[in-house]
C-alpha cells in the first residue's frame, strides 16, 4: 500500500521508548481535556464573574469570544512552530503558557485584564492541541496509532459535556476562580510527563514563516468562528453575521488562490490530495458538527423546554460521557473486526438517528429512557471519531504529521462553530415561522433533526473509501 512506502519500519524500540509510546495518549489527551473544557465551562460561570468583575453578564461574553478567536488565529501556524522549532519544545512552552494564563484569568481584576488573559490562554491553546498530536504521531507506530487515537477521542467529547456542569458545580460550592486555577496542577503534570517521558526532536524545517498566508488565514478563520458564533446571540444584528461570515469566505478565497503559489504556504492544501485524508477531514467534520451542538441543543431543551434546573440538566446531558468512556473497549475491536469503511459508513447513519432521537423527547419522556439514547449515542459518536482520527493520518508520512495536525485542527474548530452557529440558526428560524418569540420543544426537534441528517450525510463521503483503506492499520492492531 501507499501508506508503507511513505517510510521505512520503524527500529525496534527501547524499554523507556515503548513505555514514552504508552503514555503520549495520556499526555496529549490531558492537555486536549484541558483546551476543550476551558472552551465551555467559562459559560457556566459568566453571571457570577460578571457580579465580581463590575460588570454585565451580556459584557462578559467577550471573554468567551476572546479564547475562541485566538484559538482560531494560531491554530494554523502551530505546524509551522512545530516543525520550525522542534514539537516537544513547542510543546512544553505552550503547556506553560496555557498554565500561566490560567493563573492569570483568576487573578483578573477586572474584565479588561480577563481578555487578554484569555487571549494568551487561546493563543497556547491553539498551539497546545495540535503541536501535541504531532508528537504523538511521530511517536506512535503505525500499528498502535488505532488504540492511541481511541484514547485521545475522549477528552474532545467529554469537554463540552463535562464543562457546564463542572463550571455550575464550582461556582455554587467553591468560586468562579476555581474553574481556571483547576488547570493549574494538570498543567504542572503535563510538563514533568513531557520533561519525563518525551525526548527532545530536532527541528525538521527552516522555511520561513508564511506571513501573508497566516493573515488570511488567521482573519479568514477568525471572522468564520466569529460569525457561526454570533448566530446564537440575539443581540447581533444580522448584517453583522453577514459580514463577518462573508470576510471569512473572501479570506478564505484569498488565501486558496495565495496558497497554490506559495512554496511553504502555512496551511498546505496539497494534503488533501490524499484521498484518506481529505475524505477524512470532509466527513468526520459533518460529524463533527454535533460535537458542540448537541450539548447546546439538549441545554435548550432540557431547562427552556422542559423548565428543568441548570444542574439537573447537565447531569443528563452528562451520561453520554459514559458512552464516550465505554468507547476506549469497544472501538479498537470493532474497526479491527469490520474495517475502517464499513465502521465509518454504518455508525454514520447510526449516530444521526440517535441524534434525532434526542427530538423525539418530551416533558413526560423517562429519564431513564433518555440516559439511555444518551449513553448509546456518546458510544456510537466516539467510535466515529476514533475511526475518523485514526483514518485522517493512515496514510501521511512522519514529515507530513505537523502540516495535516494544523490543517486537521483549524477545520475541527470550524465544525464545532458551525454546528453551535447552525443549530441556533435553525431554533431561530423555526420560532420566526411559528410567529413566537420563545423556545418550544418543537424548536429543539428541528435542530435535532437537522444535525442529525448532517451526520447521515457523511455517509456519503466515507462511500468514496476503498474496502481496505486503512488495511495496514487493521492487521496489526488486532490482538
């Protein structure tokens, strides 16, 4: 195949190299926990640090926003840095970084202080996630990438889950600096693991930064996130959705006819020549929509449908983390057992029925009945994800990781906002058609439905896979 030609067998490996290979997941997946969940749990806690900082809790969305756009800025050139400067390196600085600037959060003063602490924080972030898969899959061996990634799919799922009701918890029982200072004694763990059991690389590239690339990229993805984001606010005129979400298109167009003439362009489209990968990166991100979605929709529906409190709503929401930890049983045995394709086309329909399930709830549905669809559909979109991940990279070279990790990253973080932005696109437009100006659970059904058939979609480009794709990945993980 394709994939064995990119790089001779690995050596065999020493003791302390087979157990740095062991523990990477853990390393990388802390810190991916560690992003996702300071990109939903500040939500939680927005009225109280509002009332602490003097201000407004509508005022106060802009420390969300901050840590979203920074993330989006950076993400792109974390494979430069990366390769630029070394990964480990790149690595450990951006754990600091992220540590500091939580300390930094919960010693603001003032809002003002807490933006651009949270600049910093998205900014280390953006490097963080990316620059640690890289290491994680120079380090891996092909054969083991499937369970690796079947552990690093978890902490991307259960951050926006665990994040609403982890931020509630803290502020009613603790304070809202808690929800940043928890990152902390993670963050000191982090770099001693690293320090520990990660060898330094040598840097792999001297290309010279592309600047005009990272700026369109950079504003393109921004304005993009910016815009899906703001469609969930009814204080944002719709010309100013419009605008930002058609600046991120121009850039976006900008940046495609730049990257084609560029030598080193900062987000390599060439990559999407091979096939795993760009239909990866297709069909896991219409997958992907509902990763931050439907907390948001269940969210909706649960406490303005339903009139359950904010706690209790979370902690139903919050059983379909059990399915993304039964995932780390199931996933390697499965995609081992009926194949990367098969896995990726069947689970697809499997994971939007479920999602559209979620609709079919109303006030008097059990609750025991919705834990279940819960539970079932985390465990069926984990195992998506654990094969889209793994698919995304089955076939790139060692020198290839750090451009596909950025590229991988920067559309991930799209999906995301597009899926939040679509979803309260479509409660909006729902309640405009039924002349209303609250939330019924008929709205919640239609954005279900609506994200449910997105993630049905992806069947279709996962169709376009050969039946072995991946083969390689299959025979030696067994066992």
């Amino acid at each position: 195949m394709a994939s064995d030609t990119l790089a001779p067998p690995p050596p065999r490996r020493s003791a302390s190299e087979q157990k740095a290979v062991r523990m990477i997941p853990f390393i990388v997946g802390c810190a991916l926990f560690m992003q996702m969940l300071d990109s939903t749990v500040v939500a939680t806690a927005l009225p109280t640090m509002a009332q602490a900082l003097d201000t407004t809790p509508v005022k106060m969305n802009v420390a969300i926003t901050s840590y979203l756009l920074a993330l989006a800025v950076f993400v792109p050139i974390s494979g430069w840095a990366a390769d630029r400067f070394g990964a480990r390196k790149v690595f450990v600085a951006a754990i600091v970084l992220f540590t500091v600037s939580s300390a930094a959060c919960a010693l603001a003063q003032s809002l003002p202080q807490l933006v651009v602490a949270r600049t910093v924080q998205g900014t280390a972030g953006a490097m963080m996630v990316p620059v640690g898969r890289v290491l994680l899959l120079r380090m891996t061996p092909k054969a083991q990438l499937l369970r690796a990634m079947t552990f690093l799919s978890m902490p991307a799922l259960l951050g926006p889950i665990v994040g609403p009701p982890l931020g509630g918890f803290l502020v009613d029982y603790a304070s809202w600096h808690w929800i940043f200072l928890i990152n902390i004694p993670v963050g000191a763990l982090g770099v001693a693991l690293v320090l520990r059991y990660i060898a330094p690389d040598i840097p792999e590239d001297s290309a010279r930064l592309d600047w005009l690339g990272f700026i369109l990229s950079g504003v393109g993805l921004a304005a993009l996130v910016s815009g899906f984001e703001s469609i969930s606010h009814d204080d944002v005129a719709g010309s100013h959705v419009l605008a930002l979400l058609g600046t991120g298109l121009i850039c976006g167009l900008l940046y495609i006819w730049h990257a084609r003439r560029h030598d080193h362009p900062i987000v390599d489209l060439s990559l999407l020549k091979v096939r795993s990968f760009a239909i990866a990166t297709l069909g896991g991100n219409l997958c992907r929509l509902t990763v931050g979605a439907s907390p948001f929709l269940l969210a909706m529906m649960l406490q303005v449908g339903f009139g359950m409190s904010a706690f209790s709503a979370g902690m139903i929401t919050f059983s379909s983390a059990a399915g993304a930890l039964l995932m780390k049983l199931v996933a390697t045995p499965v995609i081992s057992r009926f194949g990367f394709k098969r896995v990726l086309v069947v689970n697809a329909v499997i994971a939007g029925v479920l999602v559209m399930v979620c609709g079919l709830f109303n006030a008097q549905t059990p609750i025991w009945i919705m834990i279940g669809v819960l539970v079932i559909g985390g465990l069926s979109r984990s195992l998506q994800f654990t094969a889209v991940n793994t698919l995304t990279y089955a076939d790139l070279g060692s020198r290839e990781m750090s451009r596909a990790s950025s590229f991988s990253s920067m559309m991930q973080q799209l999906a995301i906002s597009l899926g939040v932005g679509g979803a309260a696109l479509v409660l909006n437009l729902s309640m405009n058609l039924r002349g209303a100006d609250h939330l019924e659970p008929v709205d919640t059904f239609w954005g279900f439905m609506v994200l449910g058939l997105m993630a049905c979609l992806s069947m279709f480009s996962f169709l376009g896979l050969p039946g072995d794709v991946a083969q390689h990945l299959r025979s030696k993980g067994k066992g």
